[in-house]
C-alpha cells in the first residue's frame, strides 16, 4: 500500500487532436493534492497525464539509420529525429489509459513518418521521461527488415526528409550538436554503443 493519498484531481487542460483516426486524447493537464500519509503534508503538483510515446530506431542495413527531419513549432525549428509517436489513449477516472500496445503504435508510426514497414522488431526499453510532473513513458524498440511501403503523414506532421545516415556520420552530427532531440539521443547512443566498435566521438 503506497504511503500517498489523492485527495482531489482537477482537470484544468485536455489536449485533443485532429487525425485520420477521428479526434485524439494526446494528454490532461491536471491540479493534484496528494497527502504523505507518514507526515501528514500535503502538496499540490500540475501533472502531466499521458498516454506514453514509442520511438523507433529503424535499422536500414546494420549500419544506417532512418531518420526523419521534422518541424517543431515550439521551438520554431526542423531537428533531426527518430520516427515516434504517442500511443491512443482514452480518459479514464483523471488519468489517460492507454488504448492500443506500444507495439502496435510503434508500427504504425514507423509507417506513417517514414513509409518504411519492418518484418522484426525488439523493443530495448521503457524510460520515464520527466518524472518530475509528467507520467510518460518511452518505449523504445529496435525495427530491423526495413521494407519501403508508402509515408502516410497526419495532419500538422511537418516532415520534410527521411534519410538514413551511416554510424560515423550520427557520431559526428550528435558530437556538433546536430541532433539535439533526446528520444533520438536515447534511442541512437544505445543503438550506437551495441555496435562493436561502440561509440567515438
């Protein structure tokens, strides 16, 4: 039995979004008050709820690496990044369910940003992102047997490239600062360092 107590959750922001699938549930906002049930404190934290992301590392040969260059509005600049995407998610009592596997998102998403299908998959890891106020999960999966289908892009994704680089050069481009997006960080030093020749930078 955890030591904390809910004492109330407010739902102040739902994210809902437009896609080929109908309207989408991305993530709640909410206020929570939670009591340490050993100090009797309570606090009252803005979380994040969320669904969780997949990333995929989309292995061409055992040497390249797919990657897809994406505007992001928030930041007002495209960045060189692993295809991912967040999992289908239902609203269920002040939290987001998710609604389909991470397997199956992973998929889906590989197809949809990159036109690439993949005949294996191996999922490496499943990583908290901000545990600090936000719930979402990484998971993280390895596509191997790459097969060119078509890009199904939704709308608002604002891919320009998709193009596969070899080990050295993603050494180089993480080393100058090229990449900067952290799933794409995670999910290449891992692919990188399982290489036998490891990471150099």
């Amino acid at each position: 039995m955890s030591r904390y107590e809910w004492r109330e959750v407010r739902t102040e922001y739902r994210e809902v979004r437009a896609s080929a699938h109908g309207d989408e549930l991305r993530y709640i906002l909410n206020r929570e008050t939670i009591r340490d049930t050993a100090t009797g404190r309570t606090v009252t934290r803005a979380i994040v709820r969320h669904p969780g992301v997949c990333v995929i590392v989309p292995f061409l040969t055992e040497e390249r690496i797919v990657l897809v260059r994406q505007y992001r509005e928030s930041i007002d600049r495209e960045l060189w990044e692993l295809p991912a995407g967040t999992l289908a998610g239902r609203e269920d009592n002040g939290r987001v369910v998710a609604t389909e596997t991470p397997a199956a998102c992973a998929a889906r998403e590989l197809r949809e940003e990159t036109g690439y299908a993949a005949a294996r998959w191996d999922k490496v890891a499943e990583l908290v992102v901000m545990p600090g106020g936000n719930e979402q999960i990484l998971h993280l999966y390895f596509a191997h047997g790459l097969t060119r289908r078509e890009q199904a892009l939704e709308e608002g994704e604002a891919i320009s490239e998709v193009r596969a680089f070899g080990g050295t050069e993603l050494e180089r481009m993480i080393a100058s600062g090229e990449i900067v997006d952290t799933k794409t960080l995670v999910g290449l030093l891992l692919a990188l360092a399982r290489r036998p020749s490891g990471i150099k930078f």
